[in-house]
C-alpha cells in the first residue's frame, strides 16, 4: 500500500473495505447473488412488466448499511493507489466494487470492469516486458530503479528521483504511455464509437475456491445518449474450464504435428524424385557403368509409378488430417460453448432485432478478452451466428484503455494515419521455402503475387542474406504498416528482446503471416527452441506477440493463432490486403466473412464442422484502418 501517511491510511482503508464487506458474508453475498440471478432471469423476458419488477427490487435492497461502508473504503483505496502507484490495490478494489454494485447499478460496474482489466493487462504486460526486453537497455534500468524505490517506500509525491525517472520513462516509451489507466474509461470508449458498434467485455476471476465471470455489453453512443448497459457475474464450473483450455492447447500441438506429418510426406517423395539412383563417383562404379545405366533406367520407371501412388495417397492423408482437425476444433467450441452460456445467452439478446421494431444493421463487435479466456477460439462460437446478418465483424481488444490508446495513436497520425506507399515487408528471411528452385520459392510467390500490384513497396527477402537486427529495426521504425510473411513464429526470427525495445508511434498496422514450416525450418527451429527457456518461448506466442506490437504502438495486429501451410498463408493475405483498399470493408470484415463461409452446413447438423484454416486468424485493434495514397502537396 505504499510508505507514508497517505500509503498507510489505504491499506488501512482497503484492509477495512475487506473486513467490513466480509463481516456479513452470508446476507451480503446471497442477497447479491439472488439479485443478480432474478435480474437475469427477467431481463430474457424483454418485456415492460420485467424492468418494472427489476426497479421495485433495486429499491427494495436491504444492503445500504453493509453496501455503503464498503463502498466508501474501496473507493479510499482506489484514490490513494492512484496516487502512490500501487495499481495492485486499485486492481483488487476494482474488482471488490464491480462485484459489490453488480446490477444494481450497471454503468458503475463496467466502469471499475474496465479500470480492473486495464490494471490486470499493465501487471501481465509488464512482466512480458521484463522477461522480452534485454537488461541493459535504457528502458530495462529505468523500470529497475522505479521498483527499487517503490520497494523502499518512495513514492511520485514524496521523492524528487522517483517522480524524475516516472516521468522520463513515460516521455521515452511508448509502451509506458499505453499503460496507464484513466478514468471513466467505460463512457469514454463508447463515446468513441457508432450505435452499431457492440463492446463486450469478459473477465475472469479466479481464486481457490471460487471462479467467476465478470461481463459488460454495451452499444456504442457517438453523438446519441448512453444507451443501455448490461452486465452480469456468474460462478464458472472451474472443471469445464480446465477442460476447455486443455482441448484449446490439444489443438494447437494436434494441427502442428498434422501439417509436420504432412510436410515430412512431401519431403520424402520430392527427395525420392529429385534424388539419382546412382552417382558416379569412384572406380567401383564406374567400372560398372553400364549396370548402373540399366539399374537407373529400372529404378526411374518404378520411382515414377510409386511417386504417383504416394501423391494419391499422400492427396487423401491430407484429406483426411484436416477433417482431424476441424473435429478437434469443434470439439474445443463445444467445450466452449458449454462453459460460455452465460455469455450466449446475454448476446443472443442483444443481437435479436427488437419485437415490433426494424432491425440493425450488422455490428462491428470489438470482444475485451481476458489473457485466460483468450486462448478459446471464442470468435467460432455458435450463437454469433444464431440471428443471420447481425454481425460485421468481430475484434479483439485486451483492455478499453488500450483501445482508447489506439484511437490517440490513429488520430495523431492525420487524415490518413496507413500509407500504402510506407508499408514494409519481411518475406522468408531465411530463404527455406523453395530452396534453390527458386520459382518455386515464397518469395518468388510474393513478388508475383502481391508486389506486382503494390509497387513502391520496400522490405527485407531471404535470397540476398539473412537479415540482421540492424535491418529489423531499420525497417521497423520507418513504416507505417509491416508486415511479416514466413515460416514458424514471427518473435522465433525477429529477435522478441529488439521488439519489445522499439517505440513504434508511426506503426498503424500489423500483418503477421506466420505458423507454416517445412522439414527444414522445423529441425532448425527445434534445435534453437531446444536451448531456450520455457518463459522465452512464451513470448513466441500468438497473443503475446500481438500484446508486445500494440505496446510498442501497432494499432491493429492481424495474426494466425495455430499452424497452417503457405498455401493458406498466400490466401489470407491477398484477402486481407484486399479489403484493406481504399472503400472495402476491412480486415477483420473480411476475416469474419472467411470464417463463416469455413462453416460446412449440414441439413441434420447445423455449422459444422468448423475450419481449422478460416478460423485461424484474428484481429486485434482497430478494425477500419485502410491503406491511403500519400497526400500529395
């Protein structure tokens, strides 16, 4: 709770909050929970009679006394962690206010949902920082000094060195600038955006005895009022949850050792092609020229009819591997689903047209994922599909005060924040697709692919070299859209530590096609991921990169999530490149559309099964950036 008079007198005031809102814990929490399950109950009802009732039970609540006390101690507590920089308290008090108003007052509880979120992703981000980030660089020892006088009981207002190196790290890093955490920042995002704009937030709470799901929801109110705010708290069956998360990781391991299985196929079939029977090399064999003239003729001829067999058979494998895969994938958003119906059940009501009114148009949904919760494949859940055309576009976003960072990020840049004449690439650093025939190759794919049509395009190719940090960094800091096309994991070739030590202001977008592999690429990789730490190879992760890009200042990240194969990758980026032109509908529109078009539909059953490859890929940030000519003076 920090040194000091006012350091002390918060932990007293949050120690006393605790204590007071525990002295009646058997009427304080069954009241809230009844409350809270009637609320619910009757707001399905979507009828005059129902909010009605729910008024007269609001101010029928017996809680003032218990309610008003604990109130008056958590909101202490939060005023003076601001103060002192402890946001571990603000996060805990947040988080004991949202519980405590619950539905009894909505705006309040998503109010301290998004402070809670916002403190829950500075405490994950910074640890990422400190595991990505090298020891020596400035920004590293800034942090170091700060906790160290933070460990001692110093604070911004009671030290002249600590308010100093605050203030000198928030000038110099853009990472620190995008975690600090506002206030009112539930009304200022919805501010932000259209009515047809859909904002949900999920967080989890997790202790050992118990496990709960906060929500909000709420539309958009650019030039309008606030509209309605609904939010709800439920306990999560803590087994469903493990379960789910389980078949989550399963899938990612069950779909890579799919494509490898795949890849060692091909491999194996291109070296018996490409390979010559027999070489001459010694005396021995030359001796016995003509024997290896009738022997290599012999052994083409049965090559080729074996080749034949195994393409075919190597044709119905790959068939068969990736409906493996689609049923693990719904057998992951069923898990999900099931563990969710709290959450289904709150948007399938909010996106139903209204009885006896026109319906809206389809809503851009921006989802406020917790860092647990994001590992599910939530966007292929069924009820996003449950009312037709009642969704544009799904985002994901880790907290509303990172979303209203990115906002600041687009609006500083101008009218037209995306250059397409600024946009850098990073093709196959290492050249290993295609090898030497090099028409064959991804960057040879790329140049007739994509570059024909973005002329003026500048990046780094695996053909010349490989490239070092100095090159990264160069094309980094000059663009303002990146974008990386290769093999394994992005953070696996661009160092992860070079990453986490840039201040990237002027990158708008990020493009990371990545996850494919061959033979090749596999056992180097293998090899270096093998001397790693585990903690390091968490930040190769899919949603720890995105999270280590939107720090250093990526205001849209797009990203696969699981292993795929070049051929997808090609696909997925020509769409998205494509809808982000001038007049399309976006990127993650786009994606939205591939995943529903992935649905297989069935007259017995509907959606399903689901595809591994047009599920594969999110959005994080913002949706509607488009790639603009320069304005020419």
């Amino acid at each position: 709770a920090g040194a000091g008079g006012k350091g002390a007198k918060g932990e007293k005031a949050a120690a006393k909050g605790k204590e007071v809102a525990s002295s009646q814990p058997a009427h304080v929490t069954a009241t809230i929970d009844k409350f809270n399950a009637e609320r619910d109950a009757l707001a399905l009802a979507n009828c005059e009679e129902a909010k009605k009732r729910i008024e007269e039970v609001a101010e029928s609540q017996s809680l003032p006394p218990y309610v008003a006390q604990s109130r008056e101690h958590l909101e202490a507590a939060i005023t003076v962690g601001r103060a002192t920089g402890r946001w571990d308290v603000v996060q805990d008090a947040s988080l004991n206010m949202a519980l405590l108003s619950g539905t009894i007052d909505p705006l309040q509880t998503a109010e301290h949902l998004a402070v809670y979120q916002s403190c829950k992703l500075r405490q994950e981000a910074l640890r990422v920082l400190a595991l990505a980030q090298p020891p020596n660089s400035r920004e590293a020892q800034m942090r170091r000094k700060i906790d160290f006088l933070a460990s001692r009981g110093f604070t911004v207002e009671n030290n002249e060195h600590m308010a100093k190196a605050v203030e000198l790290l928030a000038a110099n890093s853009v990472a620190q600038r995008r975690l600090e955490v506002g206030t009112n920042i539930f009304t200022s995002a919805l501010k932000t955006l259209s009515p047809t704009d859909l904002v949900v937030s999920l967080a989890l709470h997790q202790d050992r005895a118990d496990c709960r799901l906060l929500m909000s929801a709420a539309h958009g109110c650019q030039g309008t009022e606030m509209g309605r705010v609904d939010v709800a708290c439920v306990r999560l069956d803590a087994e469903r949850l493990r379960t789910a998360l389980a078949l989550a990781d399963a899938l990612q391991s069950t779909i890579r050792s799919h494509f490898l299985s795949l890849l060692g196929a091909k491999d194996h079939l291109e070296s018996g092609r490409n390979t010559p029977a027999s070489k001459s090399g010694n005396s021995r064999r030359a001796s016995k020229a003509s024997f290896g003239r009738v022997g290599s003729v012999a052994s083409m001829s049965q090559r080729g009819r074996l080749g034949s067999k195994m393409m075919e058979s190597l044709s119905e494998n790959a068939g068969v591997i990736r409906n493996a895969a689609d049923h693990d994938l719904d057998h992951v958003v069923m898990s999900t689903e099931a563990l969710l119906t709290p959450v289904a059940m709150l948007l399938t009501r909010l996106l139903a047209p209204t009885p006896g009114k026109d319906p809206l148009p389809p809503r851009s949904v921006t989802l406020v994922l917790d860092q647990v919760l994001a590992k599910l494949p939530v966007e292929s859940l069924g009820f996003w599909r449950a009312t037709p055309n009642s969704v544009k576009s799904i985002t994901r976003e880790f907290s509303l005060q990172m979303f209203l960072h990115r906002q600041a990020g687009v609006t500083a840049a101008g009218p037209k924040p995306l250059k397409k004449a600024s946009v850098s690439y990073m093709v196959d650093p290492r050249c290993e697709v295609g090898g030497a025939e090099v028409e064959h190759s991804l960057v040879a794919r790329f140049n007739q692919e994509v570059l024909k049509q973005y002329t003026g395009w500048k990046g780094i190719l695996g053909t010349g070299k490989v490239p070092s940090e100095g090159d990264y960094e160069r094309l980094l800091t000059k663009a303002s859209g990146a974008l990386y096309l290769g093999l394994g994991q992005c953070l696996g070739y661009v160092d992860a530590g070079l990453v986490s030590s840039l201040n990237l202001p002027q990158l708008m977008a990020a493009i990371v096609v990545d996850g494919a592999r061959t033979e090749q690429s596999h056992r180097r990789q293998s090899k270096i991921d093998n001397n790693k730490h585990p903690h390091l190879l968490a930040l190769e992760e899919s949603h720890t990169t995105a999270l280590l890009l939107s720090l250093r200042g990526a205001n849209m990240v797009v990203l696969n999530r699981w292993a795929t194969d070049n051929d997808a990758n090609m696909s997925m980026l020509k769409a998205v490149l494509e809808a982000m032109a001038p007049g399309a509908q976006g990127a993650a529109s786009v994606l939205w559309q591939r995943r529903i078009e992935g649905v297989t539909v069935n007259e017995e059953v509907e959606a399903l099964p689901l595809t591994t490859v047009m599920s594969n890929t999110v959005v994080y940030g913002m949706s509607d950036l488009r790639l603009e000519d320069d304005i020419k003076k």
